[in-house]
C-alpha cells in the first residue's frame, strides 16, 4: 500500500484552508495508506479533532523550519513514506532543502517558489499560468487554473447541478473562512443585521471573537443563528439563499454547490480566484478587505449567477496520485 504525507498548518495568519483541503483530498484517496504532519495550533486542534485522521503527528505551533525538515525526514525513513505532499504558504516551499530524496515530492502552490524535484504541483488561482514557466521544470506535471481546487466529494453530486436561483433571499449564509482574523464575520453581520434577514452565521475553529459576535447581534435584535466548526458545510450551503464569503476555499465551495454570493478577498492571493469567478458570473466581488454595505444588500436583492455544467475537477488530482504512487 502506497503511503502519503500530508504537511500542512492551520492558524489565523494563513487560514485553515490549507489543512482542511488536503483532508478533503486525502478522501479521494482509497488505498493509499494516509499520514498527516501539521502544527499543534488551536484550530489544527478544533479541524483534526473533527476529522479524526488515523496517523496524525504533531509539531509544535513555534517550530523551526530545521525541525519541521527534521520531522518531514523521520517520516520518509521510520514510516517509509513514498510520497510527501506539500501545501505550505507561510513559508516558501524552496526554503525545504534536505527533504530526503527518496520520497516523490507534490505541491499545492500559490508563490511560484518551487524546488526542481517536485513532481506534481498544482495552483487553482485563476492567475497560476503567470506563476511558471513548465519548461524550466522538466520533472514536474503541473495542474493550473481554477478547475483545480480540492473540494470535498459531495460538491460532485449531479443533483446539485438541478439547484434553482431563489426568487426571495431571507435565509443568509455569512462564512468567512476558518481563522476570520480580520473579522469580517462581524462587519458583514452587522451590515445585515437590520435588514428584513435570516443571519446563518458560520465560524471556524480559529475564529477568536465569538463573544463579542454574540454580544453585537443580540444588541441589534436581529434574527440569527451562530455556528462553530461545522461539519457539513454543503448542508449549509444549500440551505441559504444567499452566501457572503471569503475569497479561499470557501469561494470555490460556493460556486460548486451553486450558491447565489458576494465574495470578499480577505488576502491577496484571493483577489484574482474573486475577480474570475465574477468574470464567469458564478459570483459577484465586493473587493480587497473592505466592502459597501450598500452594495452587499443590493447584491442580495438582485445577483444572478450563471453556471456551467462543469466548474471543478479535484478527481484529476488523486488520478495524478495513483500514478505517482505506481512510480514510486
């Protein structure tokens, strides 16, 4: 059995994303024995604890990159890991020299910082093909663009394909992403918070101002309920009429499950995946952390999207998988 490991963090400086994607991925992934690496921060806690993976090693939330290595190579040799599998954004992926050559190496990748020997790499930013050059990298197969993204399987279920544009919007979705550092959860439900609205108002296990949150909507008197760490993300989804959400995974989520939202890049990496998936009409964009309240409602009111048939394509990836897994 081919084993894998997975590394990657989760913390309000770069989100949960990136932990929480390759969780989805690894599903995808029947017969392969799974490894996950990742730093023992309070929302990898709340996000493993929801997931429950088998083989689960832990870092310490301040450790150097000479001992993040040091743990990636311990790994490859007592675990015999063939493949190790990367999506890294606090740091650059270059930065990881020492990585013990015998494990095949994959990428997921958003700075265009790669070392030679990765494999596989994959950038669902609308922008990636600006990212590389493939020719300077011989060895690697690279999957780009949007279709890309790591999504959990039931965002494939034909039926969501039925979904109709509701004719009201009461029932609002408000899901920043899982680390909400900024705190747009609360500038966001307070722009709502006096309309003739519905608040279903989602946040993630690194998400620190819940009390203040609380305190805010019950002083507004506005109708709402208020949800941690929430397992089925999709259920929610389908059961709004409209979402606001952040520019990452949740977008790209968003647009699968074919959700009428307004999005809000809350970093800069987001902005392009934003600016296309409202190029394509599946979204519309308020902008770069900030947003008119007055825009958002009319929004609300009056957004439209058009969706294809086929948006995404997480199953090119674990096929990529199994093949590197033949190889190694």
């Amino acid at each position: 059995m081919t084993k894998i490991l997975f590394r990657a963090d989760a913390k309000p400086s770069i989100g949960t994303g990136d932990l929480i994607s390759l969780l989805h991925l690894s599903r995808y992934l029947e017969g392969f024995e799974l490894y996950f690496l990742t730093q023992k921060t309070q929302a990898a806690l709340g996000i493993m604890e929801r997931f429950n993976p088998k083989n689960l090693y832990w870092l310490d939330e301040n450790a150097s990159l000479e001992d993040d290595i040091t743990a990636i190579n311990a790994l490859i040799e007592n675990e015999n890991i063939a493949i190790v599998f990367f999506e890294i954004t606090e740091r650059k992926l270059t930065d990881y020299t020492g990585i013990d050559p015998s494990a095949i190496k994959v990428c997921v990748n958003f700075d265009g910082y790669i070392p030679d020997d990765i494999a596989l790499l994959i950038n669902w930013d609308a922008a990636a093909h600006d990212y590389y050059v493939p020719e300077r990298f011989p060895q690697t197969k690279f999957l780009l663009g949007p279709r890309y993204v790591i999504l959990p399987q039931p965002f494939y279920d034909k039926t969501l394909r039925e979904r109709r544009n509701p004719s009201v919007r009461s029932e609002i979705l408000i899901a920043m992403g899982g680390a909400d550092e900024l705190d747009f959860t609360a500038l966001v439900s307070e722009a709502l918070s006096e309309g003739n609205y519905r608040l279903n108002i989602i946040v993630g296990a690194g998400y620190a101002n819940h009390k203040k949150l609380k305190k805010m909507l019950d002083g507004k008197q506005c109708r709402y309920s208020l949800k941690l760490n929430v397992q089925d993300m999709l259920k929610e989804y389908l059961s709004c009429d409209f979402a606001i959400g952040a520019g990452g995974l949740t977008a790209s989520e968003l647009v699968a499950s074919r959700t009428p939202c307004a999005l809000i890049a809350t970093y800069e990496h987001q902005i392009a995946r934003c600016r296309y998936f409202a190029h394509e009409g599946w979204a519309t964009y308020l902008g770069y952390r900030t947003f008119d309240p007055q825009k958002l409602r009319d929004a609300i009111e009056t957004f439209t999207p058009r969706f294809g048939d086929t948006l995404f394509n997480t199953m090119a990836i674990a096929d990529e998988l199994r093949a590197l897994g033949r190889i190694g």
